[in-house]
C-alpha cells in the first residue's frame, strides 16, 4: 500500500497495519480496494476477509470525503471571469498552485495557449489529430520555431522532426519564421533559427522503430532537443497493418505499446515536449438487434423473456460501451450541435488512445451553401476549430478556439472578427442582383 500515504495522507491507518505487508506484497492498490471484490482481495493475499471488508469501506469514505472537500473549495471560489473560473477550478482539484507548473512551449497565440492552460508541459506525449488540411502540420511547424525562444514563451532548446510522409518543408518554415510578429520584434541573434530543426525521415516500422529507439535519445542530447515532432504516427502503420483479423490487431496493439513506451521514456528522461499527428476516420454507426415481440403483428411493446435482456440492462450495456463512452475521449460527439456524420475516430484505436497523455483535436466544417438574402446562395467561408480534449494538467476546452491558417501560421480568431465574418454587409448580399443573368427572361415568355 505505497500509494495510501500519497493518495490520502491524511489517512488514519493504525487499525490496518496488520494487512498492509500482504497487500503490499500482492501489489494491491487503492485503485484495486475500490474495484475489485473485498474477498477476492482477502482471498488473494490471503487475509481475514472481514479485516479486509472494513478497511476498504474506511478507504472509500475517506476518498469521498477528500472529494467533497475538493468540490467545496471550488464552489467557494467567487470568480466573475469564466476562464480565469476554469484555470482556478482545475488548480482546486489538481491542488497545484498554477496549472503549468516550470517552463513550458508557448504557440504564441494568445487565445490557443490559454486553452491549453498556458503551454504545452514538458514530459508528455501529446497527439495532435484532425482530418485532413485542417493544419496539424501547420501547428507542429510553428512549435518547431517557438521552442527555441527562451521561457517563458519556449524552452530555449532545438527540435527534431521525423516524418513518416512528406518531408519538412523548410520554405514554409522560413515563411512562417519572416511573417510572425513575435519574431520580427526581435533582434536577428535572438530569433529562432532553421538551423537548429534536424530533420529525420522514416518510411516503414522496422526503420521507425530504429531510429526512435537508438538514434533518437542520444540526438536528443546531443542537440539541445526540447521537442520532438512524429508526422503522423499512424502512416506506417495503416500501411503494414491493414489486416482485421483479431491476431492482426493484437499484433499491431503490441507495437503501438512499444512506440508508447519508447516515446515516454525520450520525453521524462529528457524532460522534452513529444508532440504526435493523428489522422482520422469516419465514424459508422452500427446496427443493434433490438429485442421484438414474437408475433409480428402485435403493437404492443415486447416483454423480455427468460432469454432477452431487460430494458434496464440493456440500457446500462449501451451506456458502457465504447460506442457510448468514446465521445468522451475522441473528441467528436460529446457537442449537441454536432451532426453525426461529422462523427470521427482517431487513428489506431484504444490501443493508441492509452500510450498518450493529451488530445489536442482539430476540426473543420463541412462546406456546405448558406442563405444570403433573397434568391442568393453563397458557399460558407471553411472554418477551423481547436480543442482539448484531454490532458493532465488543464481542463477539457469547453468552447472550441476557432482558427484561420495564416502567413504567419495557426491564429486564433476573434468573436467579433467571426461575427463580422458570418454576417455579411448590404452590399455583398445585393450583389448579385446587379448581375445581367439574374434579371434574364425567356424569348418566349408573354406579358398582358
């Protein structure tokens, strides 16, 4: 029980020190006491199962209470500012002083760092997942360059970049480093510089796998590396692992275990930001079997015989299924105003979805016509969103960040820029009634 001391340090433990040196040996922890069976645990051990019974019911109310008194802290807290409310709420419950805590790597746009709780940590894998031309690309680009400013606004430290597709495109690079105002404001000894992106390709596993494995940890201190970019994790594997059989996939869960794994250990060891692009699929709602009635004919509602499940069951079933749960950590589906068959899944799964420690999602609207006034149609302008949608030290972003693709890169964008963007003015929406076609008639047409 090393971890009762840390998760409840208040914890008066002297009744159960008895039980602690089995449990510790049986690697039981305070997850296991509130999730698995008391006499399972007992039996495991093996230990009283009455001792074991009382002290798990002295566990759980003590993590309620702990809870409660969380919870209380954040309702006292009188804060008039909604997002100034979300940073301070998430300090309540992480009990940190700060929801960054050390340097951390800016975006250098104002409105995108404060979603992220004030940067991207250090020490974390954190997967960057969107369709495609929605600017994954474009936003781990403008971090290869921000990362070389000194904090707090970077670490001070190069990049590296491994591509599993196109090559770095070191002209959009330069672009970006000459148009961004963050960087013309400094002196040219203090920008950022290509010179310190290293750029490594990779086009199959067995080499990917090489190369993070070997080569990667020791150029990370070689060079001065603060951040690592994979551009985009799931290519080499879409391409080698196409199979959908249950061997198949248990094989390429492995993989994605070790990828995990050796990324975790670059980004603790070396205290460095290891960002990962996602692609994305759609998402095809699947056809249950509801139970039904045995005369086809009958109106009246089904009565569940000694083989069909009970409404009740079968409604606690569909609330814990992946289909219902994975809203919650795809990032599609947990907004009302979403429309279904916008619905997507990140690549690789739930087998991928645990190596990482934060989703950063990136949408973009369907295109679709607008009404203008009048008889006028118009094609909607595409436009971007940016969310968290999980990660360990903020809050889920409860409204998305809309964005544009710039000359300088990814920048946020204003509400009353977005207002003035969706409502067009007068003239724009009569324009088209100044237009010869608009007011043509046929020859044939009569008028009294």
């Amino acid at each position: 029980m090393s971890d009762l001391a840390e998760i409840l340090p208040n914890f008066d433990s002297r009744d159960y020190t008895h039980l602690f040196h089995s449990l510790e040996k049986n690697d039981i922890t305070v997850a296991d006491l509130i999730t698995l069976d008391p006499i399972e645990i007992a039996r495991r051990c093996p230990l009283p199962a009455t001792d074991v019974q009382k002290f798990v019911l002295d566990v759980t109310k003590a993590l309620q209470d702990d809870l409660q008194g969380k919870v209380k802290q954040v309702w006292d807290i009188k804060i008039t500012d909604p997002a100034e409310a979300t940073v301070t709420i998430a300090e309540s419950l992480n009990g940190a002083a700060s929801p960054v805590v050390g340097p951390s790597l800016k975006t250098l746009d104002e409105t995108i760092d404060r979603a992220l709780g004030g940067g991207i940590v250090p020490g974390h894998i954190v997967e960057v997942v969107g369709e495609s031309a929605v600017g994954k690309t474009q936003f781990v680009l403008g971090l290869l360059l921000s990362v070389q400013l000194p904090p707090p606004h970077g670490l001070g430290r190069g990049a590296i970049y491994v591509s599993t597709e196109a090559p770095l495109s070191t002209n959009r690079l330069q672009q970006m480093l000459e148009s961004h105002p963050a960087y013309e404001a400094l002196k040219p000894r203090d920008r950022p510089s290509l010179d310190h992106v290293h750029a490594i390709a990779t086009n199959d596993l067995e080499a990917q796998e090489h190369i993070l494995r070997f080569q990667l940890p020791v150029a990370v201190q070689r060079f001065n590396v603060g951040l690592v970019v994979l551009d985009s994790v799931a290519a080499n594997f879409r391409a080698e692992h196409e199979t959908r059989t249950p061997a198949g996939l248990a094989k390429r869960a492995t993989e994605l275990g070790k990828l995990g794994s050796m990324l975790r250990r670059v980004a603790i060891e070396n205290n460095v930001v290891v960002v990962v692009t996602n692609q994305v699929s759609d998402r095809f709602d699947e056809l249950r079997n509801l139970p039904r009635s045995s005369s086809p004919a009958s109106s009246s509602p089904a009565i569940p015989g000694p083989g069909l499940p009970s409404a009740s069951a079968e409604l606690r079933r569909e609330v814990q299924s992946l289909d219902h749960q994975q809203c919650f950590f795809t990032g599609w589906g947990d907004d009302s105003e979403e429309r279904r068959s916008q619905f997507k899944n990140p690549a690789l799964g739930l087998a991928w979805a645990n190596q990482i420690s934060t989703r950063l999602v990136l949408k973009m609207e369907s295109e679709r016509l607008e009404y203008a006034g009048g008889n006028i149609w118009r094609d909607k302008k595409k436009s971007r969103t940016f969310r968290v949608v999980f990660a360990p030290w903020t809050c889920p972003t409860t409204a998305a960040v809309p964005y544009e693709i710039d000359m300088q890169g990814i920048i946020s964008i204003s509400e009353e820029k977005r207002l003035e963007e969706s409502s067009p003015s007068v003239n724009e929406e009569h324009t088209a009634l100044l237009k010869e076609e608009f007011w043509a008639m046929d020859d044939d047409e009569e008028y009294p």
